[in-house]
C-alpha cells in the first residue's frame, strides 16, 4: 500500500541538492569516470575558502526565511497509527476509507493547529486479527509498536476484532494515546467498560456501533415491514460465531415479544457449503422472512440455494459478504432481491445525506468500484472527526482532545456524529439529521438501493416473484 506522503516535505526549506558543475555530464555520459571527476571538482570547490563561506551565508539565510516566514516553514506531522488486519476485506475497506481522507485532506493543506497547518501522515500496522489462531497478543504489539516507534499521535481504525480492541484498551490508556475505532468491533463490552471506568479508558472511543442498538434497529425494521405487509412469520439461521449467535438469540427473544411466530432456529459452523435443508424447513414452514447472520463468504452459496429453490421468504439480515458489488456476478445475480444490513450507512450513496454523496464517487474514482462495507465510510468519517476535535482544541495534547472529542456534532457520511460523553459510543438509531444511522440495501438489478430507514431511502422495498 503507498504510503501517503505529507504536504510540506521537500519544500523550499528542504534539502536541495546543489549541482557544481554541469560541464562533464554530456562528455562523459553517466560513467564512473565522469561521477568521479565530479566529486574531485565539487570537494575542491567545497575546500575553497570563499565557496565555504559562501555556503554557510545561505544555509544561515535559509534558517531565517524559514523562521520569519510560517508559510515556507516544515510542519511536523501529525502522525495517524492503523492497527488493522490487513489480509481481510474488512481490514481494506477501513485502509481504503482512512487512506482517501488523508489525501482529501492534504491536498487542502492538512490540519489547522492553532493557526499551523500540518500534513497527516499514516503509519499502518498489520494487527492479523481476522486471521484464525492469531493470538491477540500480536494485534497488541500491532498496537504499541504504533506508539513506541512510530510515535503515532492518535490511532484510529482497529483493532477489528472485539477481543483485540478489548484488550488494546489497557495499552492506549497507559500511553495516554487517543483512539477511535471504526471498524468491527461490535461488542457491547467496549463502550460499557469507558462508562464504568471512565478516568482510565477515557482514551477510547467509538464509531462503529455495537450489537445491541443494531438489533434494536433491526427489530424496528421488520415491524415497520410488518405494519405495510402483514408478515409475521421468521425462519432465522446463523453462523456459529459469538456475535451471530447473540444477534439471533436477541432477535427471537424480541421479535417473539411482539408477537411474531419463529418458525424456525439454525445454527451453521463456519464454513458450511449447504443449506438447503433449513432452506427447506423455511419453505414448508412459510416463512415470510429469512433473516440470515453471518460474516462469512459462504453465504452466498446460500443465497443461490435460496434462489434456486424459489423459497418464498424475503433475506434480510446481516449478511456481510453480500455488501460486496462484485457479489451480483459472482452469482450470476442469485442475490437479487435479498436485503443487506450496513451497521453504519455511507457505503450506499443518498441525498439524505450529503456527505455519501460526495464520498462515494470520490471512492469509486480512486479505487475503481464503491465502497464496499459500512467499515470504508466509518473509516472515512474518523480522520474528518479527529481533524474536527484537533481544529477545536488548537493542540494535540490528549487532555484537550478528550473534551474536544466529547463535545464533536458534525455531519459525517452516515448522518450527525455525536459521542456520549460517559461512554464515547457514537449516539444511533434516530434521524439522520440528529445522529448516526444504519441502513438496509436491497440488491435490485445489480445495484445497491437504499430501501430502511425510511428517512433515507431511495426506493421502496420489493419482493421476490415468487413472493407475489
């Protein structure tokens, strides 16, 4: 990945190389001769009394103009440390998301800090976190090599995996190092741990949401299809992981509370290839929905199932690897129809929302496709946040930044971006104009079209033909 260069290096106050003497070049060709030749005449000249004089005269004038004049000065970057699993989509997405802001940013000037601009500069980190039997161990030295020898002001992106951010907590503390994450990182743990211990994980924030107002969010959904189609029937299956199965015991639990019939409850181990036997189980049972939750690829071969057996239930759920456009051919378009859940909205353009608007064409012009997860547009709005709460506190001092981040109302790509000052979650689940807001996209025709929340939808809901 390139690393983004900072505005202001090599400028006129930098290094330049002083060319003595051009007169051999074109003689002697780039030989070793001539580079030798060179060298001879420019010590001699070096060696020369009046030449040294000279020389020091404008290295000293140098040191002045940069001096007296801010606007040719070298200004010290601000250094952003990514810990993220970098061999994983998720991992890409946020680079790709952190990565565009940067550059946007740069190419403005940089950072206003107390009246200094100053250039952002990434140092990324692989944390391997995704990765399966990665110790967490080594998403924390990810995290302290950021700080210790990268000398990263603020960390921002990951880790992605709750276990890992969870336990990356003690370290930022101890280094008085502010972090926001924006991708993964879904456990509820995280922002209870800051309100119950507020004076030493006051460090920590976050952007990406948790699975709880998710779920809330999402059981607001279906009642709101409830109310316009009289569907109350569910067949739920989930990937056989922690937050998938937390996900789908608060969804039967809360659903059941408000009348609805579970027809059914399956539980998959990842990386299972066939599912048609729950599909068949949802068929005969008539379910009106197929809620599916999974993080894992394989669950477009279940949308193929699915589509091949005309099972008469709307998909709609958390199922990740259907956020990918390049999903719709990998399937040969099996995936029409199905309604895909992003914890935070952005990756899908609308006018609700400017700042989508002006996000993903910036993406797409960069990186050749849209964003793919709510991950790339979470990642984005981070380095627009911090470069906010910096402007605000004139001072990259973390006991200024802390308050500066808590007070934070600003328009981001998935709505208002406020924190709650005790727990520093990012407040959800309400209009986009007040606060940060998920969204449901249905696969229609090869495109993503924003169809929940109503308040940014850009197309009503359709079911599949077989459901009419």
């Amino acid at each position: 990945m390139e690393q983004v260069k900072p505005i202001g290096w090599n400028n006129t106050c930098g290094t330049t190389p002083i060319v003595l003497d051009q007169s051999f070049r074109h003689s002697y060709n780039g030989t070793k001769s001539y580079k030798k030749e060179v060298a001879m005449k420019n010590k001699a000249l070096v060696g020369n009394p009046g030449i040294r004089l000279l020389l020091m005269l404008i290295a000293v004038s140098f040191v002045w103009v940069c001096a007296l004049n801010p606007k040719v000065s070298i200004a010290q970057p601000i250094v952003l440390g990514v810990p993220i699993s970098r061999g994983y989509p998720d991992g890409v997405d946020a680079e790709r998301g952190i990565t565009l802001a940067v550059e946007e940013i740069n190419a403005k000037g940089g950072v206003n800090v107390a009246g200094t601009m100053r250039p952002l500069k990434l140092e990324i980190s692989d944390t391997r976190d995704l990765e399966p039997g990665v110790p967490v161990a080594e998403a924390l030295l990810a995290v302290e090599r950021l700080i210790i020898e990268k000398k990263a002001n603020f960390i921002v992106g990951g880790p992605i995996r709750s276990e890992g951010a969870l336990a990356a907590m003690d370290i930022l503390s101890k280094h008085k190092t502010v972090s926001i994450l924006s991708a993964g990182v879904l456990s509820p743990a995280y922002n209870k741990r800051i309100a119950d211990n507020y004076d030493k994980y006051k460090y920590c924030f976050r952007t990406t949401g948790s699975v709880v107002p998710m779920i809330e969010g999402a059981i607001g959904t279906f009642e709101s299809i409830r109310a316009k189609k009289g569907f109350d029937k569910a067949f739920i299956m989930v990937q056989d992981v922690a937050h998938a199965r937390a996900a789908g015991n608060a969804l039967k639990e809360g659903l059941e509370k408000k009348g609805w019939k579970i027809i059914g409850y399956e539980i998959y181990p990842t990386g299972t290839t066939d599912f048609s036997v729950g599909l068949s189980k949802a068929k005969d049972g008539m379910a009106q929905y197929l809620i599916p939750w999974f993080d894992m690829p394989e669950v477009s071969i279940l949308m193929k199932q699915w589509y091949d057996m005309k099972v008469p239930s709307l998909p709609i759920g958390y199922i990740h690897a259907l956020q990918d456009e390049g999903t719709w051919k990998a399937t040969d378009g099996k995936i029409a129809y199905s309604v895909v859940l992003y914890a935070k909205a952005g990756s899908v353009a609308t006018k609700a929302i400017p700042m989508s608007e002006k996000f993903v064409p910036a993406h797409k012009k960069k990186y050749g496709m849209e964003p793919r997860s709510e991950w790339t547009s979470t990642s984005y709005t981070v380095v627009y946040i911090l470069k906010d709460a910096i402007e605000r506190a004139k001072n990259l001092d973390p006991d200024l930044i802390i308050p500066a981040l808590e007070k934070t109302d600003m328009m981001g790509t998935y709505g208002r971006v406020k924190f709650d000052p005790k727990s520093h979650q990012i407040i959800e689940n309400g209009d986009p104009k007040e606060t940060a807001v998920g969204t449901w996209a249905q696969w229609i025709d090869g495109k993503r079209v924003i169809v929940f929340p109503d308040k940014i939808a850009t197309r009503g809901l359709e079911l599949p033909p077989w459901m009419k």
